[in-house]
C-alpha cells in the first residue's frame, strides 16, 4: 500500500510539472555542444583584481550572454562561431556559477572561485609528479585543499597553432588522487605562497620532459629573434605537404653536416651511391641501446651515430606506395631512404613510421640510414632488426633484418638541428600544442623551469628566453611576471677549475632575470643531486620560488633570491667581493671560509681556486699571483661545492664578475 502512494504522488506531482511547463516559455536548455572554452569548467579559478576574458564557441551570428556573481557581459560570436567578452574585475571569492546562454542553449559552471592563477611550464624537472617528490607518501596522504585547483594542459605538439586542447581537461581541487600525478614544483608552490596570500590559487601546468625553449615560443618571435627563418619555413610547409617538407629539412640537415669542420669534402653518409666514407662496423643484430653492445667507445657515449643497411625489392613491390617503419630510436633520429630525407622524430618511446615519396623506392637494393643522436643515458636504435621494416599498399611487408652497419661520430662535430615539427625538440610545436589553447586566460604570473635541453646552445639562450617572456607576455599581458627557476647542480663535483656549459647556462638565466624588474630567479645550485638530473626535493625549491613570488609580484620588501654580487675591487693582494640581498649575514657552511671562488686571467685555463673569508657583506679572496686576476668565478661547474649562503639559508648563486683595474695614477710616477 506504502508504495503504491507513493507510485500515486509521484504521478500527480509529474503531471503538475508538465502543466507548469506548458504554460511558461521554454527554457533554454544545458548546451549539447559546450558555449564555454574549455578552461571554464567546474571548479575553475579566475584571476581576481583584472578584466575576466570569456570566450568559447556559438552559432555564428548568435548573441551570447554570461554572467557571473550578478556581473553580466554579451558578445556576438562572428563568421567562425567564435565569441569573446569580458566581466568586470573581481576581488578574491566563491563559491560562484558560470552561465553562459544564447537564445536556445546555455552551459553552466559551478563552483567558480576567484584568486590568482599561475602558469607552470618548462621540462622534466616541472613535469615530475608529487609521487616523485620528496616524502611523496606523506605529501600525498595529506593533501586536502579546497582552495587550489590544478589543471594539467594534455601533452600535444602541433606544426599549427590550436584553439582548444587535444583532449578533455578538467579543474580539479587538491586532494590526494589530484595532486598525484601533478607538478610537485608547482603544487609545493602554491601551498607555501598561500601562507602568506590567502587567496584561492589555480594552477595551469603545461610541461614536457626534455623539451627545449624553442618548442614552447611562437613562430612569430622565433622569426622575430632571428636565425630560424630556414627551418620555419620548412614548418610552414610542412603544416600542407609534410612528405615534400622532409625533403626540404633534409636539405638544411646535409648542409650543417657539411660545413662541420672535420667532415671531410663528399663524406655525405645517407648517399646511397657508392661505398660510404669513415669507420663502418658491423653491428649486433639485435640493436638496441649501443652502451649495451660491449663496444668500449659506446659504453657511455652521448652524441651521434650513423645506422646503415640495405633491402631488396622487386619491381612490384618497389612500383607500390611504400611506409617506412622503424622500431624506437633514442632519441632522436634522422632518416633517408635511397639518399632522400623521408623524416625525423623526437622521442624514445614511439616507433617511426615515414610515407615514402612516389618513385623512391626501385627495384633491387635500396639503401635505409638513420642517424641517430642521443644525449642522456642509453641511446641508439631498437631492435632486434626484424622490427624495421618496409610496409606495402598491398600489405605485404619486408623487414629490414639483414646485416645493419654503423658508424660514430665524433662529439666534436656539434649537435645537429632538431626538425622543427618535432614535439619538444622543435620550434613553436608546444606552444601550438599547450600554450595557444590558454588563449588569453588570466594569469597572475608563469613560472618557468627549464634549461638543461639548452645547455649545449647557452650563448644563445639569453635571447631565447627574452624572446619567450616577450611572446608570453603578448598573449597573456605585458605586464606578466615571470620566475625563472635556475639550473641546479648535476654530475660529479669538479676537481679543478675549469668551463661548464651548465655554469654559462645558468649566467645567462641570471642576466635575463635581473635586467627587468617583472622578472625574478631562484638559486637551486645546492638541491641538485649528482646521479640524478631530477632532485626530488621540490618543496625547498617552492619556498624559493613563493618567496621571490612575494618580493617581484607582490611587493613584499625581502631578499629573493640570496646573496648576489655586487661589485668587486682590489685591496692589496686580496679581492673583495661586495654582496647585497643578504638576510641575517653571510655564513659559511662545513669550513672556516667559503668554498667554490676562483680567480681568473683573460684567457681560458687561467682560473685557479681562491681561499675566501667572510667579514660583513664581502668576501675576501686571496690566491697566487691574484694581483694579475682580471674576474671572479664563483660554483662555476656543472656541479660545483658552493657553501656560502645567508641567515635565511639562502645560497649565494653562480656567477662571474669583472674585476675594474687599478686607476692608472700619472702623479705616482
């Protein structure tokens, strides 16, 4: 009986709804297409105190409307459905609901929040996880934050850029299944900057492990910074006729191989003409990484390799459309077919698979080389042989099993350059791909952790990184803070002075932080660890990094980022460094004085270690003949000792600095 009144009430309660409905005009209804771009979803955070920018997708001609907390703005989505508005600034809040309606849809967003929103971006070291952190079991277990949300940009690379993402994303607040896989750089960051601004935080992460800068700048400023147009016009290209674009890149490719100095006059590898030049050798039939083939010059070799081996085909199966597919290459390789460039792809992971041009292929033997460059650990191309082969538009298939040749290159020839429609290796690939998508989304500031895939190039990345904070800031807002985060210390710790790319790398990161006052760097030189380019202790470096956040963006009147130099000057026998954004003085730790100072000549090879005493703010050198020294070098090495910080338990970063000469006096004469 209970049930069935309650069958009865539910059918006069629907019967009362269906009257109610037919006699008021129909609503619009939940939007089947989604109005709103796709960073508006559920638990989104807006960027407080400046114009909220909405935009998404309508029928073209259609007037959409938004509203939010009672505020309320209109657009009319043009010829290509796109619309665009803006809702007045807000101060931090929230809970609110985003609507967006037009006269037959609308689409809403629940559980908006207002605060800041930063972008993290940049290689490995911001993509690792919070998993992969220091105390990761416990970091993971407490994590319960409503008031930041994290949103990872899928990883996509694209020739073109991309109005939306690759695939779906989502807003999710900090709990222990989101802040997982998340970015413990950037996480770590948010939750120690929100104990001093209590603001909802968002974070947009948008990373990939061994990308360089070039792949996160648009193609406009690389054209704009110079030195790409070759390439980018290459991209352009390859954007309509990738088959014809390879072609072209592998043009660029043999000229760089050919102006290397040590390449001899009609050493040209991927001719498939004659017998190959230089120190071919046989190589082990099942491939794979080349430290493993017992060979001693590759038990730990970085750098290039020629692959080379040919395969027969009869008149049929060379008249088909043909695909080369190879297995992995680590990590990145070069390949031709019968002399002809037919593609390059960056990666370990994924197989490569090249349509062949028309005609390329003949009956008979025809040649297959691949160069292959590797950079970190293993490297070279997977086996066993049988998994490369040649697939047909009939479906027949022919692997490449026969005997496969090989050649190494010395490291002195330099790093060839990357195909610019490589994912990370390329150009503007993950900009189209990760950073187009953002559109003009609010941002508070971007935090930029990223370098060791430029390291080999650090005389230019000064205006590569002046480039992307200019590109950046066209999208997002001139006046975007950025805070660069400094390489850390890796590989084993120098005995002797000597050159460092890693050291050059980090001066120029040094320089394009100071020169601009939205800018600001943290000194990570001493959370680096020597077996591993992945120091998990991330939530040091995010204390740094909310601590130069307070001082650059937000006013706060602190030292950033520890000691920096100031000023050198002569005294007697001795140097004296001068240092300022000190807290709570200098220390030195594990000795009676600092240790990592050099003092150096003009030339290369000059430099020589330095005693050093603390008194105040300077530091003290003395050394053998340190009246001849000309500048000053300090942790100058991949992975120097480097002691001296604040009070604050700062370091003090790597630098090198000019010491002025002695004024020439004419009346001591």
């Amino acid at each position: 009986m209970e049930a069935a009144a309650c069958r009865l009430r539910g059918t006069v309660l629907l019967l009362a709804a269906m009257v109610a409905t037919a006699a008021v005009p129909a609503a619009a209804g939940e939007a089947k297409t989604p109005l709103l771009h796709a960073m508006f979803q559920d638990h989104a955070v807006l960027q407080r105190g400046q114009p909220v920018r909405v935009w998404g997708q309508a029928q073209p001609g259609q007037e959409v409307k938004v509203e939010l907390a009672g505020k309320r703005a209109r657009a009319r989505a043009g010829d290509d459905g796109r619309w665009e508005t803006q809702l007045p600034a807000m101060k931090a809040g929230g809970p609110y609901t985003l609507v967006a309606s037009t006269a037959d849809a609308k689409q809403t967003i629940a559980d908006v929040l207002v605060g800041d929103v930063w972008l993290c971006s940049g290689q490995s070291n911001m993509e690792l996880q919070v998993w992969r952190a220091l105390d990761a079991r416990s970091e993971i277990a407490s994590a319960s934050n409503d008031r930041i949300r994290l949103l990872t940009v899928p990883q996509a690379g694209s020739v073109v850029p991309q109005p939306t993402f690759s695939s779906p994303v989502q807003w999710r607040p900090v709990d222990s299944e989101s802040v997982r896989d998340f970015s413990a750089a950037c996480y770590f960051f948010a939750r120690e900057l929100q104990k001093t601004v209590d603001v909802p935080m968002g974070l947009v992460n948008a990373a990939w492990g061994g990308s360089r800068i070039q792949a996160w700048t648009s193609a406009p400023a690389l054209r704009a910074a110079g030195g790409y147009d070759g390439e980018l016009d290459v991209l352009a290209r390859y954007a309509g006729d990738p088959v014809a674009a390879v072609g072209d890149w592998g043009s660029l490719w043999q000229r760089w191989w050919s102006s290397r100095p040590g390449v001899a006059a009609g050493d040209e590898p991927w001719d498939a003409q004659g017998k190959p030049t230089g120190d071919w050798r046989k190589a082990p039939a099942q491939l794979g990484a080349w430290e493993k083939w017992g060979v001693p010059a590759l038990a730990d070799f970085n750098g290039m390799v020629w692959y080379r081996t040919t395969i027969e085909l009869t008149a049929a199966q060379a008249a088909q459309g043909a695909v080369l597919a190879l297995g992995p290459a680590d990590e990145i390789d070069m390949t031709w077919v019968n002399g002809r460039a037919v593609g390059s792809t960056y990666g370990a992971g994924p197989g490569r698979e090249y349509t062949l041009p028309p005609g390329l292929l003949h009956e008979g033997a025809n040649t297959v080389v691949v160069n292959v460059l590797d950079t970190y650990r293993d490297g070279g191309l997977g086996g066993p042989a049988s998994v490369h082969a040649l697939h047909f538009a009939d479906g027949g298939r022919v692997p490449l099993d026969g005997q496969w040749s090989y050649r190494i290159v010395p490291p002195e020839l330099g790093t060839p350059p990357r195909a610019p429609w490589q994912t990370a290796a390329g150009l503007s690939t993950l900009y189209n791909g990760m950073i187009a998508p953002l559109g003009r989304y609010g941002l508070r500031g971007a935090l930029w952790y990223q370098g060791e895939s430029n390291t080999f190039e650090h005389d230019r990345y000064a205006d590569l990184l002046r480039a992307l904070r200019k590109d950046w800031r066209s999208q997002f807002g001139a006046d975007l803070p950025m805070l660069f985060v400094q390489l850390p210390n890796y590989g084993a710790p120098a005995t002797r002075p000597g050159e460092s790319d890693w050291a050059s790398m980090r001066a120029a990161q040094r320089q394009v932080a100071g020169e601009d006052p939205r800018s600001g760097m943290v000194v990570a030189i001493d959370l680096g660890d020597r077996y591993d380019i992945h120091p998990s202790n991330k939530q040091e470096l995010a204390r740094r990094l909310a601590r130069a956040a307070r001082h650059v963006v937000y006013g706060e009147k602190l030292a950033a980022t520890g000691p920096a130099p100031l000023s050198a000057s002569r005294n007697g026998d001795a140097v004296v460094v001068e240092f300022g954004d000190v807290t709570d003085g200098l220390v030195a730790y594990g000795a009676e004085g600092p240790i990592g100072f050099e003092l150096c000549g003009v030339d290369k090879g000059s430099c020589r270690y330095a005693s050093a005493e603390i008194w105040n703010h300077r530091v003290t050198l003395r050394a053998p003949a340190a009246h001849e020294a000309t500048r000053i070098r300090y942790c100058w090495a991949d992975s120097p000792v480097c002691t001296l910080f604040d009070g604050a338990g700062l370091p003090a970063g790597p630098f090198e600095l000019s010491i002025p000469p002695i004024p020439y006096d004419d009346h001591a004469r």
